[in-house]
C-alpha cells in the first residue's frame, strides 16, 4: 500500500496562538512552515477511530507516569476549560476545550 495518514488538519481561528497551545500540550516541534506540529520521533503512531454518533475530535491517552488529573490540571494551566458533558458511569474520560474552541479528550 502506498498510501498513509500524513496530518490530521484542524480548522482554528488563529493558527500561532492554537499552534502555541498544541505545542505544548502534546510536545510537538513546528516544522519549516510554524502552522505544521511534527511529534516528537519515536511517537507511536496515530490510529484513527471510526464512530457513528461522535463528532470529530482528539483523543489525547495519558501515558508514563503522569495521571490523568496531572495532565488535566496542565492543560487547563495553557489555557484548556473544562466541558460540561454528560458523562456515562464508567467514563475514563474528561472533555475539555482548547483556547482556539476544539473539544478534544483526555483519556486515562
């Protein structure tokens, strides 16, 4: 096969200061044009997720030795605000929203 997903294109309402914040939330570098985020190497690859009902966001996992709580807290401190959603019993999840409006996930 000759074809792989190369970059998942986010619509914002600026790109320097979404940039600024995907920058630091997920440790991403700016390539030669400062709009495109490369992770940094060695990153697992992405999976893309396929569902019927969801609307279009990131799902961002919590790996190594932080938490879930940890990460939240970060995020919120770059600028992130909680989501009220409607969470299921067993959710391991939280919602929140980025400064540039995207809902995306944290995943523990």
């Amino acid at each position: 096969m000759a074809l792989r997903l190369g970059a998942v294109v986010l619509n914002v309402p600026q790109t320097g200061p979404a940039a600024d914040f995907w920058r630091e939330a997920l440790g991403l570098t700016p390539a030669a044009n400062p709009d495109f985020l490369v992770p940094p190497a060695g990153t697992p690859p992405t999976r893309l997720h396929l569902d019927e009902t969801d609307r279009t966001h990131f799902d961002l996992w919590v790996e190594g030795d932080s938490s879930a709580a940890a990460e939240i807290e970060r995020l919120i401190s770059l600028g992130a605000e909680r989501v009220d959603w409607n969470y299921p019993p067993d959710a391991d999840f939280t919602v929140l929203r980025a400064p540039d409006g995207t809902v995306f996930c944290v995943i523990s």
